[in-house]
C-alpha cells in the first residue's frame, strides 16, 4: 500500500468515525426519551399484565389524542418520524426490560415514507420479525398490527403508499399466521376508496384524530385479550 492509499483510507476511517460519534452523539434510536420513566416503571411492582405499545408517531400520538387509554398496565413507547429499524434497535430498553405479557407492535410507514432512505419492503418486515421473535424469546404474547391506510405521505410526496402499505400488510398478516401472533387489521377497517385515511380518521391522511383513535382502541383491545388467551397468561 503506498502513502496515498494509507492517506485515503485513514480519511474514510476518520470520516466513519465522526460519522458514527454523530449518529450516536444525536440519540439516533432515542434510546434517551423514555430512559427515566423506564427506571421508574422497573422499580414499581408488576402486577403480570403489562402491555407495551411500541411504534412511531401513531403510537405517540395515541397518548396525547386520548391519555386515558394509558393508565394502569397500558405503556406508550411510540417515538416520531421513527423507521423500524430505530424501534428494533431501542426493543430491549423500552419492552423488554419493562417485562410486559404483551407487546402490540405499530411500525412500518416511514420506512415506506423512506425517512431514512430507501427500503425494501422485506426489509421492514425483516425488522418486525425480529422484534416479534424477541418478544416471543421473553416470554411475550405479541400483536402485529396492520399499517395504517395513507393515500400519500404530506411531507414526502410520490412514494405511493396507497399500494405499498396494503402489500406489506399482507406480509406482515401472513408471518402473524405463520407464526402463531394476533393480527390487528387496522387497515381494513379505516381505508377509504382511494386506500387512504378519510378526513374523519385523520386530517393530515396520516395521523389518526380522536374519532380514528377510537376505531383502534376497539381493534386492539380485542387483539390484546386474544393475545393473553392464546398464550394462557
């Protein structure tokens, strides 16, 4: 190797390294947004029926549109803008560790909104699976849930998800059969004619309003009681 090379290739390592420091140095999975009510919750008594919802801005969202639906053994760990790769990289801090008996998982739709670039959609679903098996391998019963309808997404235009949100939500339905998990389909129950959120479900076409919220909180809580049967917990 001569000096030149060295040169380049110490370059590329320096840029990779501060690249990395930034990621991290940026809390790039948000492993610190809930990290205190965390320590909090670990520290209290479980009662054995704790059910985490994880998830994106939906499932954040959820807890301001109707706080009541999280009290008691209901936890809200959803994080804006987050693709399933971030909600993966941050399951064992904000599910596992809480020692839940159910997990219902929400993701998938920025991954499509490509907020961290280009994916396929076996890739996000990859990551579903992933967080699915390692609840499973700690002892949770889990909820797969359908992505929400969304005709476009209004801060990234063109991408088509009228067509690609019910194709991967037939994956994820298919791997919920395979694999013994309860499917929540969202989707069918709130998608208009053009496979989007009507005005009623959500004013931007993507984030649930109350009335929306109401329609999930009934399929859910059927899903999660199947859930803790299915499992016997």
């Amino acid at each position: 190797m001569n000096k030149l090379d060295a040169c380049r290739n110490f370059t590329v390592l320096i840029v990779l390294f501060f690249m990395t420091e930034y990621t991290f140095g940026q809390d790039w999975a948000g492993l610190n947004r809930y990290k205190e009510e965390n320590r909090i919750l670990v520290s209290k008594e479980n009662k054995g029926n704790r059910v985490v919802f994880i998830g994106n801005s939906i499932t954040e969202g959820w807890a301001v549109q109707n706080p009541a639906f999280f009290i008691d053994n209901y936890i809200n760990r959803g994080i804006s803008s987050q693709v399933t790769a971030q909600i993966l990289f941050r399951f064992k801090q904000d599910v596992v560790d809480l020692s839940p008996k159910v997990v219902v998982i929400l993701a998938g739709t920025n991954d499509i909104a490509e907020n961290s670039g280009p994916i396929s959609l076996e890739n996000i679903l990859d990551n579903i699976r992933a967080m699915a098996q390692l609840a499973k391998n700690n002892h949770m019963a889990v909820v797969l849930c359908s992505v929400l309808p969304a005709y476009d997404y209004p801060w990234r235009p063109g991408l088509h998800p009228d067509k690609k949100i019910p194709e991967l939500n037939n994956m994820i339905k298919a791997y919920a059969a395979d694999s013994g998990f309860v499917f929540v389909d969202y989707f069918k129950a709130m998608a208009d004619e053009r496979n989007g959120l009507p005005k009623k479900y959500a004013d931007d076409g993507v984030h649930p309003t109350k009335a929306g919220y109401a329609v999930m909180e009934l399929l859910v809580e059927e899903g999660i009681k199947k859930a803790f049967l299915q499992n016997k917990i």
